[in-house]
C-alpha cells in the first residue's frame, strides 16, 4: 500500500492525531507521551504526517525559518514506526519538509538541522553536503557556530551544549530528536556509529546534527 505524506500547521492537530503518535513512540525507541507531544505544537509550526492507509508510520514537528538570515529546516521532533517501511518513511517525512522549503526558499541552499541520538538518523541526511559532524573532519570555526545557532533555538543552554563534540549533555529528560531505527544498520560505517558512542542516552544526551541541500538538488522535490 502506498505511503499518504501530509503537512499542516501544528495547531490543526487533533487530540486522536496526538494519541496516534504517541502510540507510535510507545512502540520503540523514545516514548514520548501525549504531553510530550503536545509542548510540541507549541514550539513548532509544521507537523507532517505519514499514514499506510489509516495506519499512521511516522512524524516530524518542523519549521521553515531563517537564522541569521540562512534559510533552515529545523526538525525537532520526529518519530518512525519499526515496520519494514520505516526507512521509506523518513524519506518521506524529509522529503516533504524539502518540498516545503523548496516553496519558502527557491534558488537558495537549504540547511536542515535537528537532533539524533542515534546514526541511523543519518539516513535522511542522504541529500544533503557538508554534514556534521562527520569522521575524520575538523569542525571550523563557522561550523562549530552553527552547532552553537542550533543549539540555541533548540531551547539548549549553553553550559549543557559542547561546541567541539556538538554534544548536548541531558538533564536526566527524554531526549527530543529524530528517532529512527535504520532497516540496514549493520550497513552503517563503524566511524560514523562511533560518534554516538560516547552519549548517555539514558541521561538524555544527544547530537546536534545538520548538512546542506543544495538549491540544484532541492529543485528535484518541486
């Protein structure tokens, strides 16, 4: 059956939608509960929704918005069910939210910043340059900026954010981020796993994360 991708505002959530995604979280990795969910709609403005028929699969809280006058997707939140579809899934979670910045940004590079506490979030990074943090490359001065940009509007005070390692320590919460569980995980390269190493994620720590979309590549999401 084939995946029904939707985005809307956060505010035209319904209470049955929030429980749905809710049980979605409640399945596998975070569990985030339906108050969780709902400070959510608060801080974001774009939910986008994927339904296999009236199953919903997966979720992402987002905004489209500048920093500094960079055009970004910011991902806060987001959530795929463990089927033999969730790597299809956050494709198309990833790729709506390009569809909306190719709309709200047309002919300029696109940043995409959220949370992960896991590599397998990388998987919807498969567009996109540049990407930190990444093995074997020094963060520059500009780079280690973005994390701290990031950070910020994340709501993260400084003192928990390392600008070097681009590691939020936790304050013993559940961490909010892009929870994905990777179909191929044994595929991905041992050096990229090894920078989630050192997390607690059971103390809440996770890594800011970004790259860029090129404006060439976004055109392909018109």
């Amino acid at each position: 059956m084939a995946l029904d991708v939707t985005t809307k505002d956060c505010t035209a959530l319904s209470d049955s939608e929030l429980a749905e995604m809710a049980d979605i979280c409640a399945d596998g990795g975070h569990c985030y509960g339906v108050g969780d969910l709902s400070k959510q709609v608060e801080l974001w403005v774009l939910v986008t929704l994927v339904r296999e028929g009236n199953h919903l699969r997966g979720f992402s809280f987002s905004t489209l918005e500048r920093i500094g006058g960079t055009p970004c997707i910011l991902v806060g939140v987001a959530s795929v069910k463990r089927t033999s579809k969730r790597d299809t899934v956050l494709r198309s979670i990833i790729s709506d939210n390009f569809r909306r910045a190719l709309m709200a940004f047309p002919d300029e590079d696109v940043l995409l910043g959220t949370r992960m506490t896991s590599p397998s979030g990388f998987d919807g990074f498969k567009n996109l340059v540049d990407v930190i943090p990444r093995p074997e490359h020094k963060p520059s001065g500009e780079e280690r900026a973005w994390g701290r940009r990031l950070a910020k509007r994340f709501g993260i005070e400084s003192d928990l954010y390392d600008d070097q390692s681009f590691t939020i320590t936790g304050d013993d919460g559940v961490p909010m981020v892009l929870d994905h569980d990777s179909l191929k995980v044994d595929k991905i390269p041992g050096d990229v796993a090894a920078q989630f190493n050192h997390l607690d994620v059971a103390r809440g720590d996770c890594l800011v994360t970004c790259g860029w979309i090129m404006a060439e590549e976004l055109l392909k999401f018109g």
